[in-house]
C-alpha cells in the first residue's frame, strides 16, 4: 500500500488481494517441487507465509533501500520515465519507455523532436529527475487530445511499449480474454449464474474442462468420510453430534460441482 497511488495523498487499497492470490501459487509451486522426493517414501512439509509471499513481490523497492538507501515510494518510478499512465480523451494510456531508441521514438510520435537532443533527457534515470516539468507536460498534451485506442495504436506502431488502462468492464468485452477463454460461466448458489475468471495454466493437448462452482462449506463432508474412510453412518453421525465436522443438510444441497 505504500507503493500504491500518486503520491498526493495517504497509502490506498490496491483493490485486490495480492498476498492471498499470490500465497495460493506458491503454495502450488511448493507442493510440486516436494513431489520431486516422491521417490524416497517421505513427506515433506511445504510452509508458506503470505507475508513472505508479499515480500517477495515488492523485491525492486526492498533492494533499492538496501543497496542505495532509497525508499521507493508511490508515484513516478525512480529509475525510468515515463513508466506509467497517461491520460487520454476515454481513459488512460500506459507508457513504459525501456531503451533510448524508444525515447527516441516517443519523442517523434508525439511531435517533440526537440527532446532527443535534450541534455536533461539522455537516460532513464535523468527523464526521471525531469518527469514532472519536462516528461509529463509533454505526454499528457499528446495524449489527451486522441483516444486511448489511437494513441496505444500510434505507440505501438513506434515501437514504444504502450497499452490502454482497462477497466473490469473492458476486460468484459476484450477479444484477448475471450480468446484465451478466461471468464466463464458458472452456477452458483443464490444468484443463478455468474461470470467467474477462468484458468491461467493452458497445458498444450488438454482443452479446458467444463466451468465448475467451487463446493460449499460442509457440501462433500458425508461423501468423503464414507466414501473415501469407510465410515458407517452411526460414526458420521456422532462426528456431527461432537461438531467435529460440518456437513451441509441435503435439501440445501446445490447441484452438481467441481470434487
């Protein structure tokens, strides 16, 4: 929350869970390096923290301070610009200018050559010192007279990195989510039908499967100790006299979901 925002005011929600999701895949990535010791017989314990998770994300701000003794804080990035967005006509436009040449590049498209030859704009880290007076006025004058398609078309075209800000309703109607089929459909309970994101992983030679709901609390509960442990109903039922387990009642029971 620290790296979050403009810089004009207090730290903000980046508006998602970043260490949960990302605790998730490591976890994934953990479990599968201990299989590597299938073959010896023994279990090996895979401990994640999502502190340690959300550590390992912010590695840029935390090596800055430990080699240079810089905090990274929000706003421009210290070490390029422009890297971030710009504001067009119908929303914003991120730029992330990486080598010279794209500087170069940039330069020409929005019509002000005069800034290659600038002393103040030879390197990353110079732009930097200079993206409040020199690099920003520049890009934002371009950009706000041109939609965000025509100026991430224009950019690209360059060979500038560039591409439009979107929005979760944007997202809703992006050709390239459709195409990797990353939002589907799925039943759930109360609601009806919701559009969920799909899975990352594509696995060459295995189609997507159908999209199924996660399980409800307690949904599977009976069928895992009978099925799977062999328990007798007189054993479930006091496990759920004892409240050691949850079992959902079966008239509350949704339709069929993913085991």
């Amino acid at each position: 929350m620290h790296l979050a925002g403009d810089g004009t005011g207090r730290p903000i929600w980046m508006g998602f869970a970043m260490a949960d999701i990302f605790a998730g895949t490591l976890a994934f990535a953990g479990t599968l390096l201990s299989l590597l010791d299938r073959p010896t017989g023994k279990g090996r314990r895979v401990d994640i923290a999502m502190y340690d998770g959300a550590l390992f994300m912010n590695d840029l701000a935390l090596a800055l301070q430990s080699m240079v003794g810089e905090t990274l804080g929000p706003g421009q990035y210290l070490l390029q610009s422009p890297w971030g967005p710009f504001e067009s006509q119908d929303g914003y436009v991120v730029i992330a200018v990486l080598t010279q040449r794209q500087w170069e590049s940039l330069s020409e498209i929005i019509e002000r050559p005069d800034l290659k030859s600038d002393e103040r704009m030879r390197t990353g880290l110079d732009r930097s010192v200079h993206h409040v007076e020199v690099v920003e006025p520049a890009i934002a004058s371009w950009c706000k007279s041109r939609s965000k398609a025509d100026a991430t078309e224009r950019l690209l075209a360059g060979g500038v990195p560039a591409a439009p800000l979107s929005t979760s309703q944007d997202i809703m109607n992006c050709p390239q989510v459709r195409a990797r089929n990353m939002l589907v459909d799925v039943s759930a309970p109360a609601v009806g039908t919701a559009r969920v994101v799909g899975n990352p992983i594509k696995l060459d030679g295995v189609a997507d499967g159908a999209a199924m709901r996660v399980p409800q609390l307690g949904e599977h509960t009976e069928a895992v100790l009978r099925e799977s442990l062999g328990m007798s109903d007189v054993e479930i039922d006091a496990l759920v006299r004892d409240r050691a387990v949850g079992v959902m009642p079966a008239a509350s029971a949704p339709g069929p979901t993913a085991s």
